[in-house]
C-alpha cells in the first residue's frame, strides 16, 4: 500500500481526531447531513464544514465531540458501523464528512490513479490542517484508538514514568493505559483507593484534610495525586475522586461532581469536573479521560487549562488548602 492509500486508510479509520471540550460553544445537532459550524473561544464563527453526524442516545451537549476524515478505502455502512462502535465506547457525539466521494473527490482521483502519492498525501494534509488551525491544542493526536495511546507514546518520547490513584474511576485509568502495547515501560502501578483508608495508607492523605473538606474534595485530589507520584517513584502522578452515583452526594457535590489533580515537580494542578446527568458508567468514563488529558498536558510540559495550582509544600499548609477548596466550591 502507498503512503497516500495508507493516509486515506487511516482517515477512514477516523485518524484525524480532536475532543471539543465542554467549556467550547457546542450546538446540538441532528442526526443526518447538514453542516456543522464551528466556533473558537471568541465566538467567530469559521467556516462551515459538510459532515455526517452520529449522535448516540445517551449523549449530551457536556460531552466531546469526535471529528473524523472518511476516506474511499471503507463502504459507507461499514465506515457507519465504526463510528457506532466509537461512539457508545466512548460515548461522544461522532461527526465527520459526508461517505459520497463526490464531494471529497481527492480520494476518487487517487482510486483512479490520476494523481500521484505525492499529490494525494499534500492534498490528506491539507485537509488535517482545517482541522488542526480550526481546534488550535484540542487536537490531541492522529491515527490512534484513544487518548491513552498518545500518552504513552508522549511519556515514552518524554522518559517520563506515571502512576495513579483512583477512587471512582475503580482502575478505569489504569486499565486503558495498560492496554497500550510496551506502557510498562511508562506505568510502573497505580492505586485504587477507594476507601479513606486506602486513601491515607497507600497514598499518604491525611485524615484531618478528608474530615475538614470531605472525601470529595479539591485537597484531597491534590494529596492524592502527589502520594501517588511519591509512592510510585514516578514524574506524574494523576488522582481522581468524586461521586460517580447513582445515589450519594449532597448539595456542594451532588452526583457526577469529580476532583482531579496532575501533579508533576513541584506543582500539583486540580481541575473539577461536573457531569450533570447522573450515570455511573458515564461519570466514570469522562471522570478517566479528563485524568487522561491532564496527564498528557503535563508530559508536554504544558500546564492543564482549567486548572488551580497548588504548590507540593504547600499540600499540608491549611491556610493554602483552605483557599484552594474555596475556589472550587464557588465553582
């Protein structure tokens, strides 16, 4: 196969992929054929793009959006049935151009032999960078399965080793990022705390700050995922807690409220994610890829958006944790 059947083959395979996060203007869209404008962070609106949307019955507007490049090397139906399987994976609006070649004629030309490999890799290119300039840093990759796949890759480019600790999650980060072939060299072991025991015994949080600010906390989050990292020996170290439900919670963290935290050096940075549809599977899910985000931010070396910082001494300093969590409770 030539390098240009092999781009294409991969575009069919939905490799050109990006996540609009929820804090971007999604609109709710139909399923079927329209277009699809899309909007940066000031509102302008960009150019409007001919896709092909499938929309999953448990998706709701909170949740990313998967853009994907077909191309003429899968039949329509089959390239359906893929998208599907992605979809209730990872349970995400799927949206990508329409299956006609007519529109898309590049991949007709090459088929044909009209063009060269040369011609056609510029032209698959070409068609990435729409995506790329239009999604700036919400482009996380091409040509993967998933989100953990390039947090390996990056971890290993980087020499960078990761460990956990999960509470609701219930090794869900874990288990993806094993799935990838060769993460042992990445990710040593990881931690699943689900009681505030195992909590303070494997990851060293402190009882006091679990009783002050409740399990289900920002600086709970943020000593756990630096005793993760210490414990580990490793350079990252992500946490995850919250209540996944469907019953607990209360009026400060009612179901589908998640604490994370990223640490790397000297800083540990807390992010707080509301799920607002009370699923368990669905909390979960999206509780291990926000973790999965913040930790390929940082083995970028790049500080999370959305993010508080919290310095490491900083962690057992009770004046620092109280305005930590005071951030995130008015949040």
């Amino acid at each position: 196969m030539g390098k240009v059947a092999k781009a294409l083959a991969a575009l069919a395979l939905g490799a050109v992929t990006a996540y609009l996060f929820p804090r971007r203007k999604t609109p709710s869209l139909p399923v079927g054929e329209s277009s699809y404008f899309l909007e940066d962070g000031s509102g302008t609106c960009r150019d409007s793009i001919p896709v092909y949307y499938y929309k999953p019955a448990t998706w709701t507007e909170e949740q990313p959006v998967f853009i994907a490049f077909p191309g003429y090397t899968r039949k329509a139906e089959q390239f359906e049935k893929h998208l599907e399987d992605l979809a209730v994976r990872y349970n995400m609006l799927i949206a990508c151009p329409e299956f006609s070649t007519k529109k898309y004629p590049g991949a007709r030309w090459y088929q044909e032999g009209n063009i060269s490999d040369a011609e056609g890799e510029k032209m698959c290119r070409e068609y990435a960078k729409k995506f790329y300039d239009l999604l700036g840093d919400a482009v996380y990759d091409e040509d993967v399965a998933g989100l953990e796949e390039t947090l390996v890759r990056t971890l290993k480019e980087k020499g960078l080793t990761l460990s956990t600790a999960e509470s609701c999650p219930g090794g869900l980060i874990a288990q993806r990022i094993t799935s990838v072939p060769g993460s042992s060299e990445v990710f040593g072991y990881g931690f699943v705390t689900y009681w505030e025991a195992a909590k303070a015994r494997l990851v060293g949080v402190e009882p006091d700050v679990i009783a002050k600010y409740n399990v289900v906390s920002a600086p709970v989050a943020a000593q756990m995922a630096l005793g993760a990292a210490q414990a580990a020996g490793a350079e990252i170290g992500i946490s995850v807690t919250g209540v996944a439900g469907p019953t607990g919670g209360d009026a400060l963290r009612p179901v589908g409220t998640v604490y994370l935290g990223a640490a790397r050096g000297e800083t540990v940075y807390l992010k707080k994610l509301s799920v607002s549809r009370p699923d368990r599977a669905l909390v979960r899910a999206r509780a291990a890829q926000a973790a999965l985000e913040l930790a390929l931010r940082l083995a970028q070396g790049k500080v999370p958006a959305g993010t508080e910082p919290l310095a490491r001494d900083a962690q057992h300093s009770a004046e620092a944790l109280d305005k930590l969590n005071e951030v995130f409770l008015g949040h």
